[in-house]
C-alpha cells in the first residue's frame, strides 16, 4: 500500500514537471520568456503621471492603449525614447492582479526627428492568451521585474476597442498640441478661437496638452473642464528634457522638437480613438474655417469620407496689422490678457514657390502614426482641401513682412459669427471671473 502511495506521488510530481517543461518549450517557441519565482501580485503601483521615466534606460512613456490593428499585437505604448540609446525591451502584463511572463516588445521609431536625439516612439505588445491585462510595463532585456523597476502603465480602450465607430459618443474632437511655459492669453484661448470659436463651429470637446499656464488662463481652462467641453491634460516635459523652442535641432538645440509636439498629436489620436469620429489637429494660434459651410461637421459630411485624412492650408493674419475702424475694439475686453483676434482681418497671400505647411483632421481608426503636418502611417490616401472651401486662419506674426497692407487680402469670415462669438465669450469670461461688468 505504501509502495502504491508513494508510486503516486512520484507519478504526479512527473506529471507536473513534464507539464512545466512543455509549457516553458511552448514559450520560448512563442516568444515568451518565463521568468521562475515572480511575484504572483503585481509589484509596485500604476503610473499616476502622464509622463513616466523607464527604469534603466533614458527613454519615457507616455501611455498605453489597446490597438488591434497591427496582426500579432494588440497593445500599443506611446513614449519618447533616445534614438542613440536603443536596447532590446519586454512587455509585462498585470493579468487580474498577477503579473505575467515577459514578451518581446516591437519598437518603432517615428521617421520625423528633425535632427533631436529624442523621438516619439511607439511599442508593441501582445497580451498573453487567458490574460485580462488591465496594465502594462516595459523591461530592459537586461533586468529582471520588480517592484523598484515596474512602471505599471493603465491600458485605455480595453472595453471600448470593439465600438462601432457610429457609435461612438463625440463626431469631432479638437486637439491642441502644446500649452506653452506660462501662457496667458486668455482673451486668444476664450474668443473662441480655440474654445468659443469651435463651439460655434460644431466642434464637441476640445484636448489641451498643458507645460504650464499663466493664472487667469488657469482660471478659464478649470471653467470649461467643469462643463466637461475641455480635456486638460498636464504636460509637464519641461521637467524630464531641456525643451527647444524651434523645430530643427541644428539651429535650436535641446533634447527634443519644439515641446515634443509630435507625441501629444499622437497621443491625442489614441486618446479619441474611441471616442470621436474624427480629430482635429492644430495650434492654439490656429482656426480651421469653413468657408462654404456654417460649421464643420457639414464640411466633414461633403467631403469624400474614405479618406484618412483631409490637409487644410495655412494662411496667415499678421497681427502687425490691425481693422482701422475699431468695429471690436471692445472696452470690457482691455483689461483681460491676449489677442483679440475679430481685429486681424488682412490676409497674407502664401508663396507657393516654397513649402507650405497643412494642418489636419483625421479619422483616427485610420491612422496609425502622426507628424504635424502630414500623417505618416494610414489606411487610404489624404485629401488636400480646396482652400475656397476651408482654410486655417492663423493670427501670429508675419510670414512674408516684406508685404505692405494694400498686398494683403481683406478676410471678415470671422465676422459672420461675432453676433453669437462677442456674448460667448463675454459669458465663459464672467463665467471665469475675469469679466467685472
């Protein structure tokens, strides 16, 4: 009897080590690397920054997202990584609070640079089989998981990856790049250019990537957060990177292109997603107008909807030029910071003898890979906009100072909607506290 016992126990204990042995041959065979003794809890805490720095190497990451799109990998990173300093890197999933073995992680550098070490970077994972991975984390080929060097990235999109996409809560989303250090332009960011001014244009929410902002601003951004039109997302690169304030690094310097714009695009794209039928891509400084429909969501609908993308071309208000009559030139406007851009109506013809610069809106379900003025991976071809239909109207300083007044052209497009913009932005002032009268 004990013979049989004993025979038993030997015969269990071959059973699982030969059950071990297969599993561990099934995983080198697919990649995966098993790792003996982990932690069956997930170590260390989720990643409560927007920008978190990756143990061992000087790369960052940003977010991760749930992207089917790509066959064999269904988790894309986004992050901001030295293009000198590439190594071999593990995805790690936390699978219903027990971590799981490590996979080999696919990254992929975007081809727009500009000539700065740094370079936004996604990186693909896949889930391993029977695992509800609700975070993320990425590994050094070189180190082992643990709880001093796991960065647990929150996996967005999980439940909402398999929305139709008419379904889908918002038809368009506005993304705002950068906010640059300390910007206080309050009256820009309210009248409705980029707040008010797309709410008239039909636009639904409106993303803002925010280094830092002046006080009053602050106080107008939280206002519209409240009402849930406006998406604040801190951005604070400044404190990981030495910004360039240009956008080649042979004449600017720094670590990386003007703010890291590039990757808050990208971002945003993933961040909409599942959220908004089509994103929108621009400057604080910049309104995409129709100029044949009364907001864009009919543009949108006129155009040919197959394509990934529609390019919009800039045109430039120089702001040295100011409406003589003084029609808004408005008093309860004086004492609050910023341009008032219902002021700047003469327009710059661009020379198309050089290049000239899009801004776009996107499907993002089409889109993989983003730089400012062109996608860069995509389902289907883009499509230039005729520039009587819509243009950008981008009040800064001149592009072409040489021009005198009388070459420029006289644009009041913004003037079809001062009836409802003056009283809007009145409002979202007062509403603000930034409006006594």
């Amino acid at each position: 009897m004990k013979n049989v016992k004993a025979f038993k126990r030997k015969l269990c204990l071959f059973a699982v080590a030969t059950l071990v042995v297969v599993f561990v041959f099934w995983s080198s065979r697919m990649g995966i690397t098993v790792f003996m003794g982990l932690p069956t809890m997930c170590p260390g805490q989720p990643s409560e920054e927007t920008i978190t720095r990756l143990h061992g190497t000087k790369h960052l990451l940003v977010s991760a997202y749930a992207d089917r799109r790509v066959s064999g990998k269904d988790i894309r990173i986004i992050g901001i990584f030295n293009r000198y300093s590439a190594q071999e890197l593990h995805c790690v999933f936390c699978c219903q609070g027990s971590m799981s073995g490590q996979s080999p992680a696919t990254v992929l550098l975007h081809s727009d640079n500009f000539g700065y070490p740094y370079v936004t970077t996604d990186v693909l994972c896949q889930t391993p089989a029977g695992c509800k991975g609700s975070h993320v984390a990425l590994v050094p080929s070189q180190l082992r998981a643990t709880t001093e060097n796991l960065a647990w990235l929150p996996v967005r999109n999980l439940k909402e990856a398999e929305q139709e996409e008419a379904r889908l809560p918002f038809n368009l989303t506005v993304c705002i790049s950068v906010l640059f250090e300390n910007f206080n332009n309050v009256l820009q960011a309210a009248d409705l250019y980029i707040l008010e001014m797309y709410r008239l244009l039909g636009v639904n929410k409106v993303v803002i990537y925010n280094i830092s902002s002046g006080p009053e601003l602050d106080r107008l951004l939280h206002s519209y957060s409240q009402e849930g039109f406006l998406e604040t997302v801190p951005w604070p690169i400044n404190w990981h990177l030495t910004l360039s304030h240009g956008w080649l690094f042979s004449e600017s310097g720094g670590d990386l292109h003007y703010f890291r714009q590039l990757t808050t695009l990208n971002e945003c794209i993933y961040r909409s997603m599942h959220q908004s039928r089509y994103v929108l891509l621009n400057d604080l400084d910049e309104i995409i107008m129709p100029y044949q429909h009364d907001d864009l969501p009919s543009l949108i609908s006129d155009l040919q909807q197959q394509h990934p993308d529609f390019r919009i071309e800039n045109h430039i208000f120089p702001k040295t030029h100011v409406e003589p009559s003084g029609k808004f030139q408005l008093p309860q406007w004086e004492g609050v910071p910023g341009l008032n851009i219902l002021q700047h109506i003469y327009r710059e013809e661009p020379d198309y003898s050089i290049y000239h610069p899009y801004k776009m809106i996107v499907r993002p379900r089409l889109v993989e890979q983003t730089s400012v003025h062109e996608v860069l991976k995509k389902s289907g071809k883009s499509y230039k906009v005729p520039r009587e239909v819509c243009r950008i109207i981008h009040v800064r300083t001149p592009l072409r100072a040489s021009l005198k007044l009388e070459q420029l052209h006289m644009d009041m497009r913004l003037w079809d909607f001062h009836q409802k913009l003056i009283p809007s932005v009145n409002q979202a002032l007062r509403r603000a506290g930034l409006l006594k009268t």
